[in-house]
C-alpha cells in the first residue's frame, strides 16, 4: 500500500504540500486543494507506529494551530505501510509511579480531548494493525474509515491492563457497547467489516477509494447512525449489571481475578460508570494507574519485553527465499504448511504420497483457520508443493529434515540431501532428542548444519529452539535465527544438550505427575492444581498430548544420557503403550478422549471421598522444573535467565502472569526454593536435590 507520505509525494492526491513540521518530528502536514489538513505519524527511525507522550506533544501543537488556520476538515493517517499505530509505548510505563502513570495518561486525555472537540470535521483513515492507544487516537476523531486490510482491537488486557487514553468511554459510545467490551475483555483484533458492522467505524474502503470516502465524511455524506437501541439499554445500570455478571463468569472461565485483575476491574469499570463518559474518564484513569503497579502487569510487561529481546536476536535478513521439507510426518508437514503461509516458496517431500496428501490437506484446514481470508489460503496453498522426488532440494536456501527420531535414518537423508544442495544453502535437522554432534559430524561440511527445533502444533506454539554445534558457522547460525523471526516464530538459542531447554525442563514435570498418579492421587486434581498455579494445561493432560510413548522415550534418554535422578516410570504405563493407549492421538491414553479430542475429566466435587492429595503437590511438580532449568543455565544450555524465561513462556505456556520460571524463582526467592527443595530430598528422594547453579543465582 503506498504510505500517505509517498502519496503526497507523488500527487497521487493532487495537494500543494507544504510540510510544516520539522523532519525529524513524528508529524508531517499538509493541505490540499480543498483545504482538508493532511496529518500523518511516521515516527522517524521505527518501522511501525507508537504512540508517546512526544507524539502526543506534537498533535497538540498541531491541533492549536488548526483551531487558529481552521481547515475544512482534518484527517489523520500513518506513512507505515504496516498500519496505523501498534499502540503505546509501553517503555514509557516501565518504573513509572502511580501517580507519575496517571499525570502522563491525564495528559493524554487532554489532548485527545481536544482533537475530540476540534469545531470542524476529524477523521481517521486506518490501515493495517491500529491498536491500543493507535485506535483510541482514532476513536477522538468524529469519523474512522478504514482500509480493507485494517485490524483493530485493544490488546492491553495482555499487559494486565485495560484502555488508558479514553478507550473505555469511547468505544462503548459508538460501538455496540457488549461487542466494544468483548474486544477489550478478549485482547482479540476485529477485520476491518466487523468493526464497521458493530459501529467502530463508519465506512471501509479499498484503498484507492479513501480520498473520496474522506470528501464523503467532511462534506456530510456519510452520517453516522443514530445509537441502537442495544446502545441506549446499556445507558441505564440495570442493563450493564446483568450483562456484568454475564461477563464475570465468562471472564473466570479464562482466568482468576487474583491472578488477571484486569478484566474484573474493566468490567467493574464498565457496570458502575458506563452511562456516565465524564465518571468513567476519571475512573479509567484511577483504574489503569492501580493496575500497573500489580504484580500481574509488571510480569506481563516483562513478557512483552521478553518477545522484543527474542525477537532482537534477528541479525539482517536470512535471505532464504525456498525452503525443502523432508518428511511429512505431522511436525514436517505442520513445518512445511506454516512456512508457505508466511510467504516462503515450499517443497515437501516424503517417501510415500500418502502422507503428503495428509499434510496438504491438514494445511489446508490450519491456513483456513487462520488467514481467513479464501485468497490468501489459495496463495499460501500454491507455494506449497507435494516434491516426492525431491527435486525441491537443488534450489532450497533451506533444507530441514523432519524425519522419526532414528539416529541411522537421519544421518542417511541428512547425507543425500547435503551432496545435492546448492552452495551457501543452509541444512537443518527438526529434532528433539538427538545430539547435533552426533548428526553432524557425517556430514561433509557440519558448519552449515542447524537445529530448528519446532514446537507442536507449529500454527500455535510461538518458540523454535535454534540449536547450534562445535562446527556450525556463526553466518548459519544468524541466518537461521533470522529466518525463524521471519517465520513470525521467536528464536531460543541453545547448546545441544538431551532434551535441549524446554523438553529437558517439561519432563520431571510430568514424570513427577505420573509419580503422582501411581501414588492414589486423582489425575484430575493434579491438573486442576497446575491449572490453578497458572499452567494452560495440567501435566497429565500435557503428556497425554505429548503421546505416552514420547514421554517415557524422552524420561528414559534423559536418563541415560544426563543422568538426571526421574522417577521410575509406573509399570502400568509400559502396559498401556503396550496396548496401545498412547494418549491423544490415539483416543485413549491416562484420559479418554471424545470426537473432538478433548479429555473426558471427572469433575473435582466428583471424586472419591478421602481421596489421596499432597499439600506439597505444586512444589512437588513445579520446583523440579526450576531445578532442571538452573542446571541448564549452569551448563550454558542457555546463556540468559531472559531466554530461559522467553522459552518457557513461550514454548510452554509457563503462567505468563509469574513472568516466567526464573522471574517466579527470584521474587519467591531462592534461598527459600532451595530450604524446600531439600525438605522435598529429604521426605520425597534424591531428585529434589537442589542443583548447585543456585548458589550463582
């Protein structure tokens, strides 16, 4: 799309430009021929768009200078190509106080104010991401027009927040005030139609379209609608209350309110002020304030920082272009599918068609899901090619073999695909359990050799553990990492090591859950605790959808090859591989499973009276997985306690409102996990010994 800075270059719009802004300010202004002012962001040195309090120092000296030159009418866009505002900075909260939170926010909403009141016609033409603070800009406009391939929503509830910048009040104004709420509650985006549909904006156009919808907004040809009659309901306490309660329930199905205030405190927000915007500007001010001081957000912060840093690692592009899959299992097909879905050319090969046809069509059903959209899954489709030959390999810049975990097996396809590659082209191995050195060192030339090591489902799990070796070449190993971000997946550099960072971590979790288990104590339980301390998903479960087998091939390697002191595994398990009860994937595993694959739970209330517990149960699951990864940092596994934490937010779902496991570690305390991992040695065996990498800490 061409930016609004380009198209005042050209004249695509025929406006006299007259920049009045200084270069290296985050505004740009002009006005055309009809006399509408042209105000663009394009925050010098950023690929996308934040806002500040100096972008909003800067609107405000804009908007007194139109309120004194009044123009017909004022529209604001971006220059980004990638969209309108990704939302606020959030470096201007990091250490902030309460009240210091609140003058800045105060500030903002004066000057929203303002272009609120503007005595001529405002209007927003929004393209792309427009998030956050970015939407709540659009909202004090009178009119927002959007661009086809516009997505707008309110992402703050991730941040343990809600709206700051009059978003609350705003929204509910002109947007049907349940769906304005659900955006907020969920964090979840709306496309450009659904926003018109439920009244967040007015108008959505192509984009060679938007200089007649904007003469349509300020000349009075496109009119807002009345509020619905939904809208005026919700105006009186007695509607807000009953659909609050509603809200609340559906809001704790997701989440605890000790644990995620903020949708609570939104809706409390909501049921007690939303007929009154002035009551509800100043209470969303004294709201947002509280919150950021909760241990929830400044976790979730750190979160957010921790994707930037991982995201950081990306050094210049991977100039990979064409990538090869060899296997279409379920790990190489998902591989292959998520690859031509962002945009790169892909050939996936197997030894039988079968298993292609499966992965094509399983790409099918995830790119349907996701791009929603019937041209962007036919594209993403045509750039994934069934390659039973394998002819892909001559011209891949990428070559990743995602084959069973057979050591011999690897070798034999990693060897014919390296003496058919092209030169420069990088080659590498998705596994999860097999040392790298012991895969590189048949190769001809080990330097170009990498782990990429994926996550299942690839479409959902954000983390891919880049795995280097003794022989790798650091322009492998940052192409890799490059292309990984380009991937929109978060890189974790590791050493080889069994299991690597985040297997090694998972697995005394579950195999202490098992130990659990054969001990009397409900599998239910064990999970709903799990559940509770902030896991997405209790560890039974977890090794149900890991597969049986899996599980107990990855305790049994770590075994052998770290030595780590893990439970036995329970008899009964080897039997019920034996059987065949592998877990999800078969139907049957320690739950059955329904159509749909979800497990069939006994309910808590409905277990056996005086069943089996452990009032050490969360210490019991959770503190050998810090263990485990104080040992990977002390063996340089991983070089930062940041990784670690990035990883295992990211790769597992580990309770993103803790700010990871070391983040938990160090506000519990070490010198208290380490007293309790001693008294769990001393009733529970030598696998609760405390490794010695905490004296570091």
């Amino acid at each position: 799309m061409d930016t609004m800075l380009n198209v005042l270059e050209d004249r695509a719009l025929e406006l006299s430009v007259a920049r009045d802004a200084a270069p290296d300010g985050n505004w740009r202004i002009a006005r055309d021929d009809e006399n509408i002012a042209w105000l663009v962001l394009d925050r010098p040195g950023k690929s996308v768009n934040t806002i500040d309090r100096s972008v909003l120092e800067e609107l405000d000296l804009h908007l007194a200078a139109l309120e004194a030159d009044r123009p017909r009418g004022l529209v604001i866009r971006s220059a980004k190509p990638g969209g309108f505002a990704a939302g606020a900075d959030i470096n201007g909260f990091v250490g902030a106080s309460r009240e210091a939170v609140r003058d800045m926010l105060g500030e903002g909403h004066r000057v929203l104010d303002r272009l609120a009141a503007l005595p001529f016609a405002s209007v927003a033409v929004v393209h792309g991401h427009c998030l956050g603070a970015g939407l709540e800009l659009a909202l004090a406009c009178r009119m927002r027009i959007a661009v086809s391939n516009a997505t707008l929503g309110f992402p703050e509830v991730m941040l343990g927040l809600h709206p700051g910048l009059g978003g609350t009040f705003r929204s509910i104004a002109l947007a049907d005030p349940v769906e304005a709420m659900s955006l907020m509650l969920t964090g979840k985006s709306a496309p450009a139609r659904k926003a018109r549909k439920i009244g967040l904006v007015d108008a959505v156009v192509e984009e060679r379209h938007v200089t007649n919808a904007v003469h349509a907004a300020i000349f009075g040809d496109l009119v807002r609608p009345d509020p619905s009659l939904r809208a005026k309901a919700f105006s009186l306490k007695p509607a807000r209350a009953l659909a609050a309660r509603q809200m609340r329930a559906k809001a704790r199905e997701k989440a605890r309110p000790e644990t995620y205030p903020a949708p609570f405190a939104l809706i409390d927000l909501w049921e007690e002020h939303g007929g009154r915007p002035d009551r509800m500007r100043e209470a969303e001010l004294e709201s947002f304030a509280k919150l950021i001081e909760t241990p929830t957000a400044q976790n979730l912060v750190r979160v957010f920082f921790l994707r930037e840093t991982m995201r950081g690692l990306r050094r210049g592009k991977s100039g990979i272009r064409r990538v090869h899959v060899i296997g279409a299992g379920a790990m190489g097909g998902d591989i292959a599918a998520w690859a031509a879905r962002e945009g790169f050319a892909v050939t996936l090969q197997d030894i039988a068609l079968e298993p292609i046809g499966r992965a094509v069509k399983s790409a099918s059903k995830m790119l349907e899901a996701t791009l929603k959209d019937p041209l962007k899954v036919r594209d993403a489709l045509d750039r994934l090619v069934p390659d039973p030959e394998g002819q892909g390999v001559l011209g891949a810049d990428l070559v990743i073999e995602a084959a069973p975990e057979k050591l011999d097996l690897k070798r034999k396809i990693l060897q014919d695909a390296e003496a058919r590659m092209k030169p420069g082209a990088i080659l590498a191995t998705n596994t999860s359990a097999l040392p790298l050195p012991d895969l590189a060192e048949t190769l001809a030339d080990p330097s170009r050799f990498v782990g990429i090591h994926f996550f299942n489902p690839v479409s959902r799990m954000q983390l891919v553990e880049i795995v280097r070796h003794d022989a790798i070449s650091d322009e492998t190993l940052r192409r890799a990492t490059s292309f990984v971000v380009e991937l929109s997946r978060l890189p974790a550099p590791v050493r080889p090591s069994a299991g690597f960072l985040v297997n090694r971590a998972l697995t005394p979790y579950i195999a202490e859950a098992l130990k659990m288990v054969d001990e009397g104590i409900p599998k239910e339980r064990i999970d709903a605790r799990a559940e509770e301390f902030g896991m997405p998903m209790g560890p039974i479960e977890l090794a149900d959808q890991v597969g049986l087998d899996i599980a107990v091939e990855v305790a049994d390697t770590l075994r052998e090859r770290l030595h780590m002191p893990l439970p036995e595994t329970p008899g009964w398990m080897h039997e019920m591989i034996r059987d065949g009860r592998l877990g999800r994937k078969t139907g049957r595993g320690l739950y059955e499973y329904d159509a749909d694959g979800k497990p069939k739970k006994a309910k808590l209330e409905a277990l056996p009276d005086g069943s089996p517990d452990d009032a050490a149960l969360i210490d019991r699951l959770i503190l050998p997985m810090l263990n485990t990864l104080v040992a990977a940092l002390r063996e340089g596994v991983a070089e930062s306690e940041e990784i670690v934490d990035g990883a295992m937010v990211f790769g597992t779902g580990f309770a993103p409102f803790r700010g990871g496991p070391m983040r938990y570690a160090r506000e519990r305390g070490v010198d208290q996990i380490v007293a309790r991992l001693t008294e769990l040695e001393i009733s529970h065996g030598t696998r609760f010994r405390p490794d010695k990498g905490w004296d570091r800490l």
